[in-house]
C-alpha cells in the first residue's frame, strides 16, 4: 500500500508541476496574423464564395485511400507466420495490383495534374 501510494503522490505532483510550467511558460505575443479569425490561407476579407478546385478533393481522396493501403497492408509481416503464408502473400498482391491499377488509371486520365 505504501508503494501505490508514493507512485500516485508522485504522478499526482508532476502532473501539477507540468499544468503550472505550460501555464507561465510560453511567451503569449498576439500579432496581426494570430488575431486574425482564419488560419488557413484563404483572404479572410474576400468573398467567401470563391470557386473551389474539385481536384484538391480528388488529391485528397487518393491520399486517404493510398494510407488505407498502408494500414491493410502492416499486418503483412505477422501474417507470414500463419500456416498458409503463400495465401497471405497472394491477397496482399492482389490489393497492391488493384490500386497499382487504380493509380495508372487516374494518371493516364490526368486526374494526378495540377494545372490544367
């Protein structure tokens, strides 16, 4: 019991002293772009109905779908241990084939071009 309790004091005592240093310790120096209301690049001051590229969201999308790529395909490694690995392997390629394929045809559709 005396030994939970020394950890829990000392848990409890660091997190204040951290709360207490992030509080007093950074410089707050507000300037005109801090202040501003939008932090994202866009003119706050312009109208907000400006025409917005649709192949911002396309580049999006494929970033999205590319990193689910990655996230199907990390448990590749541990997979190999199972008893069919050859099976493994083959599912993993099938994917990568599928968005290879996926990748080619947006490029050769232009989908990949920033400019028109």
């Amino acid at each position: 019991m005396n030994l939970v309790m020394t950890v829990l004091t000392i848990t409890i005592t660091l997190s204040v002293l951290l709360a207490i240093v992030s509080f007093w310790l950074p410089q707050m120096t507000p300037d005109h772009e801090k202040l501003s209301p939008y932090e994202c690049g866009f003119d706050p001051l312009g109208s907000a109905r400006l025409p917005f590229s649709l192949r911002f969201f396309l580049v999006a999308i494929l970033f999205l779908l590319f990193d689910l790529e990655i996230a199907l395909l990390l448990p590749l490694p541990w997979g190999n241990q199972l008893t069919s690995p050859l099976l493994t392997v083959a599912w993993a390629s099938i994917v990568l084939i599928l968005l290879t394929l996926g990748l080619i045809y947006e490029w050769l559709q232009g989908g990949l071009e920033w400019a028109e």
